[in-house]
C-alpha cells in the first residue's frame, strides 16, 4: 500500500507527491516485504508515479515508453492496450508468484503550456488495468489519489484543494498540501504509508524537490500537528 497524489495549480504546474514505502516480492517466496524506494519516475516530457507492487512499476514503464515515443497525447483505447499488454507479460514472467492485490499507476504529460493525465487501475475481478478519465472542474481543479483508499488523511485534500470556497492554488502551496497529507497518511497507517518524495511539473518538464525542501515540508507539518495539539488541550472554559 502506499499514498500518493497529483495536483494541479494555478500557476500552470503540477504537483505529484508520494510516500517511499514499497512492497516487494522475496524471490523464491511467495511473500512480500516493505522497503523503501522511489515512487515516481520522470522521463523526457513525462512523470508518473505507480502505487502498488513491482507490477505496478512495470507496466508503468512500459505505458510511459509508448507515450514518450510521441509528442502528442495517445488515445485512451491505445494506454488501455498498452497497460494490459505489460500486464500480460509480468504474468508470464512471475508465473505463479502474481497475486491478485491493489495497483494503480497515474501519467502526466507535459503538452505545451498544459498537461495530458491518465491513471490506471487493477480490476481483480476483472483481472486486468481499467483506465480513469481524471474529473476537471470548471474552475481548472484537477486532482488524482491513490493508494490507501480509506487513509484519513485524504480530508485534507479532499477539504482545502476540492471545496468549491478555495480557489486554485499556486504550486507553492500546493506542496505543502500535498506534503501534509503524505506525513498524517502515516498517522493512521504506519505500517505501509512512509517518507515523502514531492516532483513538479510546469511547460518546461518535471523536477525533483530538493530533499532541503522536503525536510522543511516536514517540518511544517510537525509544527501543524503540534499546533493543533495545543489547540485542543484542556483549558478554561471559555468566557
């Protein structure tokens, strides 16, 4: 398991934000382990991130190999084949060690001045990757999860990016959101949500958050989580 999330901002960037808990396979086992390891790939013209097992990983490649081949956003139907092409394939390679568990990998494609996204989950029921069209909203919001679907932590999204009262909000403050909601994740799931890894995007490409500022991101969010602790200590009766 793992959380992770994509923003858009008014400024005509991109925020893509992820923990570094990741789930691996012991070889010669039918077992899984956590470690820690990047989340979030960047290649010319293109980030994604992947949540979910080596799997996830793989097919997430092999997508951003066909889109980066073009310059022009691909068809829906073509990602689609694409993904369960790479799915197919992982199959063949692990045999019987593939399990049926949670995966979802989200592109985002620099395209001139704006961006392309797809996203993409495993159906197990269907047993294969189904394809997302991302919501925009009117007022240019656009806003991607994934991982811990029940992760408490999503409120803070889901409240300061997504209610209608805010307005769109630059990239600036946009990493702090997405950083404060990656650090609470591990509040209420430590065991898989871990670390923070924070890339952004704008018409010139994709770049890696310096970890200084990932560490002062850290920080401040500490000092938020102090703050309301301070808040809601016993005092006075209020007057």
């Amino acid at each position: 398991m793992t959380l992770q999330v994509v923003l858009f901002g008014r400024d005509g960037g991109v925020v893509i934000a992820s923990d570094t808990c990741v789930e691996r396979i012991k070889p010669g086992r039918n077992s899984r382990i956590t470690d820690s390891g990047s989340k979030i790939v960047i290649v010319p013209g293109l980030a994604y991130t992947f949540a979910g097992d080596e799997c996830a990983k793989e097919v997430g490649a092999a997508v951003a190999k066909k889109i980066a081949e073009t310059s022009k956003p691909l068809p829906y139907d073509f990602i689609d084949e694409a993904s369960n092409r790479a799915l197919e394939e992982y199959k063949i390679t692990v045999g019987s060690e593939f399990s049926e568990t949670y995966r979802k990998i989200i592109w985002v494609q620099t395209e001139s001045d704006r961006f392309a996204i797809w996203s993409s989950f495993y159906d197990s029921r269907d047993r294969k990757f189904v394809l997302l069209t991302p919501d925009v909203k009117f007022d240019g919001k656009c806003r991607v999860f994934a991982g811990d679907e029940f992760n408490l932590a999503r409120y803070i999204v889901e409240h300061y990016y997504d209610k209608d009262k805010y307005s769109l909000r630059n990239v600036s403050s946009l990493k702090r959101l997405a950083a404060h909601m990656i650090l609470t994740g591990n509040t209420f799931n430590s065991a898989c949500v871990n670390g923070l890894e924070i890339v952004v995007g704008n018409s010139e490409g994709f770049t890696w958050v310096p970890r200084e500022e990932i560490q002062a991101l850290a920080e401040l969010s500490r000092r938020i989580h102090e703050e309301n602790d301070s808040y809601f200590k016993d005092q006075n009766p209020i007057p």
